[in-house]
C-alpha cells in the first residue's frame, strides 16, 4: 500500500532550526519524568479564573452562542480590541481599538511582525540573551541578528547608541519588563535615553509585554509607546494574566499601512482567531475585576519568587550571583567560573532538577555559565528542595 | 508625539496579493448593507450545537478547567486526535493519532504544507477553478501555478496526465468533495485514473476535504488516502461541521519527516492551537452522537439546496446552466454568452443581492460568465426573491 517517494522539502524546511541543539537537550533533560522544573515559563495553574472562564462561557453561550461559533473578523473581536486599547489608554498609551490586531498568542505576533518586516539579510537588533522562541520567529526569515547587552537597568546606552548608528535596522526587539529569561527591567532613565536614540530613524522599536503586569514590587515602569508613538509596536497577551490555552495575544501598531499589511498577512495564514475564546475571555473581562484577578497572581508570584531567592541564599555558593526580579516569573543566575551550564543542566536532571543553561537566549555567545530560574510553577517546599539539589550538583561539578 | 518614519515593508508584504482587485469588488459589494447574500461561504448558524458545546464547556472546566486553559503540545490535543483518526480507519484510510496535527483551521494547514513544501518556482498543480483562499495561500510562496480543467466527474484525466509527467510538481492542490468554488465531486472511476497517475512521483496529493461529510444524495468516493498512502495529504475541519468560530482544521500525514518538520513549523507560527477549544470541541464529540447532528446539517443544506435549484429553474434564462451538487454549499452557474459575471454582481448588489463573479478562483482565466452561489446561510424565501432579482438583473443586463 505505502508508496516510497522521494521527500522535496523547502529550503526553509530544510534549514536546521536555530539553537536546535540546546533545544533537543531541553527536551531530553524535561522528559526524564517526576522531576522538579525550574525550567519552563508555564503560568500556575492556581492562578486560572476556572470558575469565572465558565460563569463567562455559560453568558457567552446563552446571549450569542451563534455569534460566538461564526466566523470572525480577521483583525479579531471589537469589544476586546476596545478592552486592549482602554488598558494602553489608561497608561497613557493613544492606542485606538482599530490599532489592535489580535493573535494566537504573541508567538504568532511575532511571525507577523517578522512575516511584514524581515527581508533576506536585513538587519534586525535584540538583546542578548533575548527571549528564544523570539529569536526562532526572526530567523525564520534570514535577517542579519545583531546584539546589544543587557545591564541590571535596562540595554547597555552606549552599545545601543552604536548598534542603532551602525546598521539601519528594521526593528529592534526588547522585553523591557522582567525580560525573558534575565528577569531585568528597563528603569524610566534608560527608556527615555534609548528612545531618543532611535527617534528619526527608520527603526520600529517592538516592546513584546508578557509580564508587564506581574509587578510584584517596585514602580511601573513607562511603556516605550508613550515615549516612540507610532514607531513602537507593542505585544501583549492574556496567557499570563488569564490563561494560556485561549491562545489570545496581540499587536498593537499605529503605523496604518503596517497595520493593514499585517492584518492581510493574517488572513492568509488562519484567517482569524478563534472567535469562541475571543468572546468568552472578553465576557470574563467585562463580568470581573482584572486588576483584582492580577492582584492574586502577583501575590503567588512574588511570595514564590521570595521562597526561590530565599533558597537560593540559603543553599548556593557565594561565588554565584543572580537578579532579583521585581515582577515576572524568571531569576537568572550565574554560576562560579568553570562550571558549564548545559552540563549542569544535564546532572542536575540526573539528581532531580531540571534547569535551563542559559546559551540557547544568546546569539552567539557560549559558555557564560548563565542559568534560567523559572518560579512561577513549582510547590514551596519543591523550591527549597529543587535549589539544594541544584547546589549539590554546582559542588560535585567543582571537584 | 506623532514621529515620521519612512516604512520599509519586506518585499513579501509589498507584493499584491492574489486576485485582490477581485476580492475589493466582492468587499464592496458586500459592505453595501442588508442585502440578500448568495455570495459567503459561511455554515448556517442555525446547525451550531450551542446546546451541546455549553454542556462541553462546563463539564471540562468541572472536570479539567486548569488543564483546558494551559498550555499543550503543538501536534494537539490527544484525545481529539485519537477521534479523528478513528473516523479515517472507519473509511478505510491508515491514519493514526500520532499522523494528526492541529491547526487553527485548515487555511493555517495550508500554509503549514506551503511553507515546509514550495520554494520560489517550484512546480504546483490546482484545479481550475480552484478555492481562492488556498490559491492565496500558495502564491505567498512564489510558486509557479499550474491549472487542470476540471469536469463534471473530476478534474480532467488527459490534461492531468499531461500535467502530471510535464513538471515535478511539489503537490496537487484538490478538493474532491462538492469542490469550492464549483460544487463538483470527482467519482470514484476518475479518483482511481488520477491516483494511477501519480502513483511512483514524487508529488503529494493535497486532499482539502471540508465539505466530504455534508453529503445529502449519491454515494460516498472514496478519500485519495486510501489510493495514495503516504503520498497523500489529508485536511480536514470542524468548521463546517461543528462550528467554525472554534478555528479547529487539522493535516493528516503519514509522511514522518514532513509530519515532524510541519510540527516544527507550526510550533514557530503559533506555538499550539487553542487547547480550550480542543477540549471543548473533543468533550462535545465523546458525549453527542457526532454523525446525528452531520445528519441534521445535512437534511437543512439538502433542503436549501433544493430551494435554490427550483427557484433557479423558474427564474433564470434557458441560456445558462449550472451544477447540481450532491453535499456541500455551493452550486455554479454559468452565465448567458455576452453576460460579464464581475459587471452582474455589482449590478446584482445594487438591486438587493450579492453573488461572487467565478474570475477570482481561476489562476489566470477571464470572461468565463461563470457564478458561485451560496445556499446554506439564507432564508427559504431570501433564496427564491434573490433569485429572481438575479435574473431580472441578468436581463437587464442583455439589452
């Protein structure tokens, strides 16, 4: 029956996938069962609106349940594009409804981005490390990806200035909000120098958000679209503050024609998003207090966070260092001179804990001994735990 | 505030998009306001399970809440895969679970296949016509497009050999099943002669099957996956059959490497299709008898189909002739000689009723007076006076 064929895949198929490798690694290091993983960057489930979500697909489904399993407009459901735009408004962001373009997810908005902007060997610039499935998204569409390093308060000022002067690059992509995976954020003195650096040129500036409302201590910091207008094209979603599996993010962008091109590229590649997820998390808006419902994550979040740091004190040698995030779900750690982290990610799995070496979020660079600390997901007493396991194995590999 | 940039768009998004001057002329048309619509492609709302999926949507979120709103693997959910296998083994076709990757609607599976498949150039075979959204899906990735008439039994068997050992065509794009835009279904005599052809090339056949279960007189053909095996690919969808605002399609592909490097694309677009929906749409298929509710859909499009062919037999001229479909959603008329069908609709829409000129859905053929006409989404009576607006406006249009 079956019919041996010759397989002629695209070149794009063809092309290994970036940082592969480590990700194959990740993969090996996750599967080996009942372990303790600081690894992801899952949200905890305790924290999803379980019973609001149905409270709201119950209304959904007896107001417009027709309406709610149609077809959609491509750039995604009005009453949630109005929510979005009400949340920019209130920081003091002119974001209008019309601006937002609703994704599968920021991962899907990423693709957009790239899809309308990147062509073969433009330059593109990021922070190093940058969040990895960002930089998977980009090199999809073969730019030239430079770099820029990151300080406790934000992008290096003088690499920025040099990078932005050197290369006209299409955008440049930062988390300016307890970034992926490093944990820091961009103090107001830093967003307004990097701003004035890139007001003039031909460069968009892509602010990606996830976390943005995850403060658990410290002031809010000020959105890069309040400082870039229509040159700054800013990324949220919901999979942080309401749930993951509705797949719900989007793109806000006042650049009209970019926004049109996107909102085109979109209708070919799914036409739209779910409408059925738009319209019962946009009911579940309406119905509840999203600040309050926030509250209680920053809440679990930041007392994790303490119990981790804690640990981490506790247990760690003293020759490590590590962030001390205000906000988010990441601490980055660096470990002592000589010890190599994919290695340690490798036996630290071995003993029971899973951690991610920090290389797959740089460019280019290798063996800075840098590791990703996920805090979000795990019991207290599996944090204490995991971090001394953890320490061992930093002790074993010394010898 | 406002900051002047130039905008520097990749060359993919500056290229125009397929057929867009005729895909203008149907959204002007449509937007001219409450008119009778033969012109859509949208299910009748009136055969949503809404009940059902309420009852879905509760159990899962009493009995797995958090894991329906996290996030889940990129092939899909289990349990919905399992599913649709098993109604592949039920006809016959060697599909297993593990062959299933879900989609945020079979126009994102397209894309997946487009991307991982064709390179600029490369060699594609299509019926003409042939469904627009898949021919615009296609040229995103600069192919060269090759068209095989299609009959009243399939496509054409001579100009498909022809085509066939011309060029090494990456696949052959076909919707045998009560094709969009035409309404034909290739017999079971002519999907044997096709599958003869291409068995031992190296081209894939692309079954897009939307409309395969919304069958209401004749018999069922067989799937091209029982010819074709790993050569073919299947797609499939719950729009048309449960509800398409869940945007849940999905590739069958028996072909492991490019199953795992569609996978791996799909997972850099989007990460996962909504798990919520998945589950929900998967709840609502254990506990409902699947094939009594395609029953009911089917008795309602029989039905309207019927309506529309009679009020075609007593309203249009003896000069045009037109399909008669056996399932799905769309009949195809053929205009009087001298009767432009772009000029008709615009005329059509100023009297009360929009229709789609066919020009749009051949690759390259103009002038053919040919008409797609929607039946499932309007009332009895719409379908009869819009009919005879038609074909008032047919005459006018003679003198």
């Amino acid at each position: 029956m079956d019919i041996i064929m010759k397989l002629r895949l695209s070149k794009r198929a063809l092309k290994e996938d970036f940082q592969s490798s480590f990700v194959k690694i990740m993969l090996e290091v996750a599967a080996k069962g009942d372990l303790i993983s600081f690894a992801g960057g899952l949200p905890n489930p305790e924290s999803f609106p379980v019973e609001e979500i149905k409270a709201a697909a119950n209304k959904v489904l007896e107001t417009k349940g027709a309406y709610s399993l149609q077809y959609n407009s491509t750039e995604g459901y009005g009453p949630l594009r109005e929510f979005i735009a009400n949340r920019y408004k209130k920081q003091g962001i002119e974001i209008e409804a019309s601006d937002i373009l609703i994704a599968n997810g920021s991962q899907q908005a990423l693709d957009i981005i790239s899809s309308c902007l990147i062509d073969p060997d433009d330059d593109v610039l990021v922070e190093d490390p940058s969040y990895l499935a960002a930089l998977q998204s980009f090199h999809l569409y073969n730019p030239k990806i430079h770099t820029v390093n990151l300080n406790e308060d934000g992008a290096d000022i003088n690499e920025f200035k040099e990078a932005i002067n050197k290369y006209n690059h299409k955008f440049f992509y930062s988390v300016p909000n307890f970034q992926n995976p490093t944990g820091i954020t961009y103090t107001n003195a830093v967003r307004e120098k990097i701003a004035e650096i890139m007001k003039g040129k031909d460069t968009f500036f892509v602010e990606d958000n996830p976390y943005g409302e995850l403060r658990f201590k410290g002031e809010h910091q000020k959105s890069f679209g309040t400082y870039l207008g229509e040159q700054a094209i800013l990324l949220g979603t919901f999979s942080k503050t309401v749930a993951p599996g509705m797949r719900l993010g989007w793109i806000a962008c006042r650049q009209k024609e970019l926004y049109a091109k996107m909102k085109d590229y979109k209708q070919l590649i799914d036409l739209h998003t779910g409408t059925f997820a738009q319209v019962v998390v946009s009911q579940y808006l309406e119905d509840n207090d999203y600040d309050e419902h926030i509250k209680k994550i920053i809440d679990l979040y930041g007392r994790q966070c303490n119990y981790m740091l804690e640990a981490m004190d506790k247990y760690l040698p003293k020759d490590m260092h590590w962030t001390h995030p205000e906000g988010g779900m990441f601490i980055w750690a660096t470990l002592p001179k000589g010890i190599d982290a994919v290695e340690l990610s490798r036996k630290a799995a071995e003993d029971g804990v899973v951690v991610v070496a920090g290389e797959p979020f740089y460019e280019a660079k290798r063996g800075l001994g840098t590791l990703r600390l996920n805090y979000t997901n795990s019991k207290p007493e599996d944090i204490d735990k995991g971090i001394s396991i953890l320490a061992k194995a930093i002790e074993k590999m010394r010898k």
